[in-house]
C-alpha cells in the first residue's frame, strides 16, 4: 500500500506528507510552531460534527455554528501565515498581547480576537441578553432568587474538581464557571484567567447548554417524587412598570457596589434590561436584541472556534474539562432541584421544586425543561413563568460568581 501511495504522489513528496502527518514541527530553539497533521484532521471532523449538530440537529445553532467553522478555519493546512495566532496572546503564564507581532502579522481573527480578550464581546452579549429577558416572574417572586443561587452549586463543585484533576487555581476557576451554564460568562473569565483553555471551556460550555433538555430530566425525576412534580403553582402576582425600572437600577447598585469585578457583565445586563422597561428607548431595545446581538455572537463564536486549534486542544486537559463541564451541569441541576425540595416543604407544599433546575442560566431552554417535565406528570400545570424566575435569577448568579473569581485570583 505504501509503495503504491509512493509511485502515485513521488517518493519526495509521499515521505514529506508522512512527516507532515507523524511529526510535529518545531523552530531551531525546539518550540512547537504545528501539531502533527493528523491532530488537524481530527480537529476539521471535530468541527463538522459541530457543524452537523447545529444544522442538522438545531443544537445551539446561532452559537455553535460559528464557533465550529471558526475551529475549521484554523484547522485547514494552509501554505499561507494564517489568520489567527494563539501565541500573540499567550505568552507563557501571561496573558500578554504582543502588539508588535500583531500589527505586522497579525491575520483577520487575530482582530476580532481583541473583543475577546479585552473584555468587549461577552458585556456587548449580556446588553442583548437584558434586552431581551423579562425579570417580572423573578420581582413577582424574589424567593426564586434562592434558587438562582442554590444552582451555582455547579461551579463550586466543578472548580473543587478541577484542582483535584491537577490544574491550577486560575484554570480550575474558568472551568467551574461552565457549572453557571453561561457561555459569554465562561469566556469572559477564561479569556482573563487562562486563555490557554478558552477553546475547550468555551465549546463545552456551549455544547452542554444544547444538552440541557437531555441532561436535566433524567436528574429532576430521580430527585423528585411524583407527587411533587404534580404540584401546582399559585399564579404570579401583577409587576407594575415601576417595580420593572427600578428591578435593574437597584440591581446594578448593589452587586457593583459589593462586587466590582461584576460590573461589566451585570451593569450590562442591567442596562439592556432597562432599555426594554423604561418604554422611551424601544429602538436601542430592539437593536440590542437584534443587529448588535447578531453581530457580535457572530464574531464571537468565530473568534472562540479560532482558539481550539489542533496544537492547543488535542490534549488530556480538554477530556477533562469536557468531563468536568458534564459534572458542574449535573450539580448545578442537583443544587437547584434539591434546594426547591427545601423550599417545598418550608411552604408547605406551594412550591414545585422541578423549578429549581431552572436556575441554571441557560435561558428559557432549562425553563421550558421545567414545564415539559412537570406537564408530563399533570398536563393541566404551567410552571413556566414560574421556573422563569429561578432561570434569570442564574443569569444574575452567574455573572456574580464570575466577580467572585476573578476578585480573588485576578
């Protein structure tokens, strides 16, 4: 077979394809500039199931899409520079932009990187987010900001178990963040923190939130007796326009003024919420929701599929964060579920604890997993508007744990 792959391509050019595909290539100093060619090929399979999932699928499509053609484009064998290079942002256990190297060679997503890494495209994300979500069912029942809280659970138990796999305080923080079931939380900490690992957290994080409806279920029944899933939830009470505009002022106030290194994501959020109430800015509102967070989720998942390129994402540490980001989900729904439990009994049966997997921040997919799971036990139950509640309450949540990480290992 070999001898006849030699006299079709030429015995030169057949002996530099196989040290192309067995070897990696190094400089004169024995630095790794390429990973061997086969870790390409596994990266562009990688990247077209991505592919395969989003369109065929309809997994995460508007996120996972982009994400995975940009990890196809960094994966193509190219005779050219290329379009983006990691290593003008890592430098060692720094996270340092070389600048000189950037302006003169820098390709097309070594640019539009500079949104990830200075911290623009993850708040700009958190606008449209707040533009688009409805707080009413968490003012109408601030007690469901508990299990926003209860469903971080994930991130703790996720960093806990990253520094007993052996990564380091900093690494081990990016990956608990996944637990939060926020990509553009994840990658905002991750891009600060260890950027080595942006491509593996940010494509587990991503991928996990398309599993939420596959997750989830399975972990809400076995915590949960049939009884309880059949509760029935009292109606929300009305939210006056009022309680609206001043829900994302005092929420602004009080976390940036506890914690600073939340500020861009919740002051965002914040904004962009009050874009929506206030009722003067409906064009702002609706640009927030639409055209910029088109835009920028574009560019953003391009820039993150960039970063997992064969070189960087073939290794052990990404089999562990994908196993670590299936283990922070299972928690933070453990957390959740089991604190509605808590909540359920304290009130004497008026809360369906199925609401508490709710507060993860995957928002409404874990919402709705909540109603289909508690109208499969009594068709006539809506808790929707209910589990909408704990739902953005983790959005909140999880911006709030990513303040507490970086505060403390920034």
């Amino acid at each position: 077979m070999l001898e006849a792959l030699k006299g079709l391509f030429g015995s030169s050019a057949f002996e530099t394809f196989i040290n192309w595909f067995l070897n990696e290539q190094t400089d004169e100093n024995g630095k790794v500039l390429m990973a061997p060619g086969w870790q390409y090929l596994v990266m562009i399979g990688i990247a077209c199931l991505l592919l395969y999932l989003a369109i065929v699928k309809k997994f995460e499509p508007l996120l996972l899409m982009p994400i995975a053609f940009g990890m196809l484009l960094v994966n193509i064998p190219t005779l050219t520079d290329g379009i983006f290079h990691m290593e003008y942002f890592v430098q060692g256990d720094a996270a340092e932009i070389q600048w000189a190297s950037l302006g003169g060679h820098g390709g097309l997503l070594d640019y539009l990187y500079l949104g990830v890494k200075l911290g623009i495209f993850p708040p700009l994300i958190f606008l449209g987010v707040g533009a688009m979500t409805d707080f009413s069912p968490l003012i109408a029942n601030p007690k469901s900001l508990l299990l926003g809280a209860a469903a971080q659970f994930g991130v703790f138990a996720a960093f806990v178990g990253a520094l007993l796999l052996g990564f380091d305080v900093v690494g081990a923080a990016s990956i608990g963040i996944i637990g939060g079931a926020d990509g553009p939380t994840a990658i905002y900490v991750t891009k600060t923190l260890a950027p080595a690992l942006l491509g593996a957290i940010a494509i587990a994080a991503y991928s996990y939130m398309a599993l939420v409806p596959l997750i989830q279920p399975p972990i809400m029944k076995a915590l949960t007796s049939k009884k309880e899933r059949m509760i029935k939830m009292e109606v929300l009470r009305p939210v006056s326009k009022t309680e609206q505009i001043l829900f994302p002022i005092i929420v602004a106030a009080v976390v940036c003024s506890i914690l600073p290194s939340a500020l861009p994501l919740v002051g965002m959020l914040m904004l962009g919420n009050l874009l929506r109430v206030s009722g003067v800015t409906e064009r702002l509102s609706k640009t927030a929701q639409n055209e910029l967070m088109n835009i920028v989720t574009i560019m953003l998942g391009v820039c993150v599929g960039a970063t997992a390129d064969a070189l960087h994402f073939l290794n052990l540490d990404t089999l562990k964060i994908i196993l670590l980001g299936l283990c922070a989900f299972a928690f933070a729904t453990i957390g959740g579920t089991l604190f509605g439990k808590v909540m359920c009994l304290l009130t004497g049966g008026k809360i369906n604890p199925l609401i508490g997997s709710a507060g993860v921040s995957a928002v409404p997919m874990a919402a709705r997993v909540s109603q289909k799971v508690g109208q499969q036990e009594n068709p006539s139950n809506f808790l929707l508007m209910h589990a909408m509640g704990p739902n953005v309450a983790g959005v909140i949540g999880s911006a709030v744990a990513a303040g507490v990480f970086l505060s403390l290992f920034q």
